[in-house]
C-alpha cells in the first residue's frame, strides 16, 4: 500500500517544513512496526521549491492470513463463506484500506492532532498540498469518491479508473482507482480526511469494529464530517453496517451539526436573511445573539459564579471563558456524550492549570435538586425548557428557583409565532424534533410570572434577534432577579448556618 503527501515552497518557507509537521526527517528513511507489517516513511524529493513523503505499508502475509482466520471463525461480515479463500487470494497488501488508514494513524500521530511544538504556525495554517494513492478501492465507483471529497475544500479532485487489464479493455475497468487531491489545506484536516475516507471507500475493515470506534470517527471528523452532505453513508461505512453504533455515530455527529444552531431542525434556520432588510452582508448566527444576549444580562446583573444547566456541548461555556469576570463557570448536562464534547471543544486536558481553575463540567438531571448547584450568583437556562415534556416543568422549577436559588437565572426559549418567518420549516412543525412545546410569547410571560411569584423573583422580557414587529424575536429571553427582601432572608439562613 503507498501513498504520498507532497507540498510546495519558497527559499523563506521552504517545503520541507513537511518534515517537521509530519515529525519525520526529509533525510533519513524510517520503518514503523503495525499490527499487519511494516511502515516505511521516507522522501523521494525534498527541497526548498517541492517536498514529497511517502507512506509505503508492507504488508506481512501471514499475520493478515492469521487475522483472517480469526475474523473467520466470528459472526457478521468478517465470517463470510470466503474468508478461508481470502488469505490466500485479497487485495489487502495492494490496495490502501483501513490498514493504511490505521498505519496513517500510527505514523503520524502528531500531525494529525494538528501538533507541532517547532512550527506552531505552519501546522495550524492552509498548506498548498498535493495527495496521491495510486491504488484505492471504491464500492460505488469514481463518482462516490468525487462526492466524498469534493465539499472538502479540494481545489482539484482527479479520480481515474483502473482497468481490469490494460491488454484487454475490452474488460472493462476495475473497482480501483488512482486518486489524486490537490489544494490549499491544514495537513491535520487532510490527514483525518484520508483517515476516515480509506476504510469508508474499501467499505471494509481488517479489525472487529468496537464501541470506540464511535469515539474516533467523532475525533478525526472534528470540523467536517458533521456538515458533509454523503454523512450518512460515511458513518455507516466507517462503523462496518453496525446498526447501533451506527446510530450512536449518527446522532453524536447531528449534536455537532447543530451546535451553532442550538438544536434547530430546520436547514440554516439561523442564518436566515430577515426579508424586511435588504443588506447582502452575511447575518449573524441566532446562536450567536443568544450567547451575546446571555452575557450581556450576566454582565448587567453583576455576576461572577455562574451555572449553565444544559450546557449541551460546552458553547455558551466556552464564551464564557473569554471573559475574566466570569470566575468560576460550571456546566450540568444529562448527557454523558454531550459533556465529553464538551470537553474536546474546550480543550480542558490541554488548558492552562488557572483557566482550567475556573471551569467544572459535570453530569446532572435538571428535575433533581442538587447540593452542588446551590450558591452561585447566576443559573443560566438556554434553550431547554422546551426539551422537558409539560408535567416535568414544576420538578426543574424547584430545582433551580426553589433549592439552588441563584440571584439571577436567565431563561432562553424559541418564539414560535417567529416560525412562520421559516418558509424550510413546514408549518406546525416545531424547530426540533425533540422540542416537546414551543410558547408563544404570551404563554412564556405567563409561566415566566407565576414562577417569578412563587419563589421571590421578579422577571423582566428581552427579544433575542431581530424583533419583528407582528411576530417578535425568533428568541425570546426572560430575566429573573431574586427580590431583596429574598436575598436578605438567604444571607440570613447563611449566617446561621455558619453559626451553628
């Protein structure tokens, strides 16, 4: 199996700068040991103007015929009537397949996280990159591999087809093309790329496919994988058919998809032109103007120690973080996925120890009072009461306004008198198919007011995004404040407590 990585340069940013994001020295020829063979990692040019690496895999017969063998005796695709036949007739030490894909990993482990201690700069920046494997496998053709690679932002995708046998055309072509990408990308993205996409074209794996294969699909897919139009077909692939992981895969990726939406079910609902301003410049995210809304009114209530509850995948967290006022900032999901998101998106296992000094995520239900969430001088609720079916709403309220008691709690929900504004959302749909109610604004100020008066808040209302004037803002954003006769009564319980 080969493959080869090349660039382009300048006697000021010479190209073999490759040799320091790939960690492999231009002048030296290097051997790898994988599970099936050997790597060999070496340059056939390497100079200021142009430098190549190539990735050789040499396959060991033997321990492919024994890990046949093996795949054999199982159950699902790998215990195929064929398999005997397979270690002695295949394609595997040919063709790049996941075993590239896996030698891709081991080899150049750093690059693709994107690390580079020496060249910082070069690593994290657009490279003019040329990528070619001469022999890949495609179940569904040279047309499949255009679409996989195509939105990638690949200046050019050449996809030639290999003939059976090129003394008799008449044999039509082979299911293996030659591929060649060239264009100006960061080497880690193109790296995860061919990661993901090897196996995914093979349509076949050389390993049992395990739960954490659903973790490393969501890793080297970061910042791709989430928006390409053929992901459906690239998750099923990559997870060997297997239904529920499947399905796993699946569903963590939409969580990524619609991050910066905030769980909109509709096509680029947030990024919808308002009809009644004739301005081309690109509007900004509503996911954008809740987070800028939401730090707005914590800056304006004084606040320091602050509780998102539901902070999903970690956005509004990590908004928060940019402000130093924000001291301590500690993030409650249910969901054990959705937190570790969370944490990649916020790079905790590389933060800084008095950054990371002021962050917590942990896991939580938002209908259960909890110890841990008492004390804090704010509680953000953005974009979740409408996840909890009607008769669940008393248990969060007291949760949140009747134990943990924060002087300010900011409540986000949709308007859905703003879904007509929507023509790609049909109507009576909600925004999101997990959406158990969506209020209008009047039954958002009713409910909004009876939790105020029941536990000693006062509540004031905010539009969040452009305020229509027929049918408001697309979000609409109440502000409670613990009145002071409340605050008084809780520093007094604080102060007998701390006598006792």
């Amino acid at each position: 199996m080969f493959l080869t990585i090349g660039t382009t340069g300048t006697l000021e940013r010479p190209a073999t700068d490759l040799g320091f994001l790939l960690h492999k020295h231009p002048g030296r020829a290097q051997a790898f040991s994988t599970s099936h063979g050997t790597a060999h990692v070496f340059y056939p040019e390497a100079s200021a103007e142009r430098c190549t690496a190539a990735l050789l895999l040499e396959v060991d017969p033997v321990a492919l015929a024994l890990a046949l063998v093996r795949r054999g005796k199982g159950k699902g695709r790998g215990g195929a009537p064929d398999a005997a036949l397979a270690q002695y007739v295949n394609d595997r030490p040919y063709a790049a397949s996941s075993l590239l894909s896996v030698a891709l990993a081991t080899v150049f482990t750093s690059a693709l996280g994107g690390v580079c201690r020496s060249m910082p700069d070069r690593a994290g920046a657009p490279l003019p990159l040329r990528i070619e494997v001469p022999a890949l496998p495609a179940r569904g053709g040279a047309e499949l591999v255009r679409k996989l690679f195509a939105p990638l932002g690949w200046e050019r995708v050449e996809v030639g087809a290999v003939a059976l046998d090129e003394q008799f055309p008449e044999w039509g072509d082979s299911r293996y093309v030659r591929l060649v990408l060239e264009g100006e990308l960061r080497l880690a993205d193109a790296l995860r790329q061919l990661y993901v996409l090897l196996p995914v074209l093979d349509d076949a794996k050389h390993y049992w496919v395990a739960p954490d294969e659903v973790d490393k699909l969501l890793r080297a897919g970061e910042g791709w994988l989430a928006d390409h139009p053929e992901r459906p077909l690239i998750t099923r692939r990559y997870l060997s058919h297997r239904w529920g992981l499947t399905r796993q895969g699946d569903r963590a990726l939409e969580l990524v998809r619609l991050a910066e939406s905030d769980d909109l079910d509709v096509d680029s609902v947030d990024n919808a032109v308002d009809e009644s301003t004739d301005t081309e410049e690109k509007p900004v995210p509503l996911a954008e103007h809740r987070r800028t809304a939401i730090l707005e009114a914590l800056r304006g209530a004084g606040a320091h120690r602050v509780l998102d509850l539901g902070c999903g995948q970690g956005q509004l967290v990590q908004a928060l973080l940019k402000d130093v006022r924000f001291t301590e900032i500690v993030g409650v999901d249910v969901s054990m996925r959705a937190l570790t998101i969370a944490s990649r998106r916020l790079k905790l296992d590389r933060m800084g120890e008095r950054q990371a000094g002021r962050v917590t995520l942990q896991q939580g239900s938002l209908t259960y009072t909890d110890k841990r969430l008492k004390g804090y001088d704010a509680a953000v609720l953005s974009e979740v009461v409408e996840h909890l079916d009607l008769d669940r709403l008393p248990a969060l309220e007291y949760a949140v306004f009747g134990s943990a008691r924060p002087r300010t709690v900011l409540v986000t929900t949709p308007n859905v008198e703003y879904n007509v504004r929507w023509e790609t959302l049909p109507a009576g749909h909600v925004r999101h198919g997990d959406h158990r109610f969506e209020w209008t604004r009047a039954e958002f100020r009713e409910w909004a007011g009876k939790v105020a008066e029941r536990h000693g808040y006062t509540v004031a209302h905010l539009p969040v995004g452009p305020d229509d004037p027929e049918v408001g803002p697309p979000t609409q954003l109440a502000v409670f404040t613990l009145t002071d006769t409340e605050i008084d009564k809780k520093t007094d319980k604080k102060k007998e407590a701390e006598a006792a």
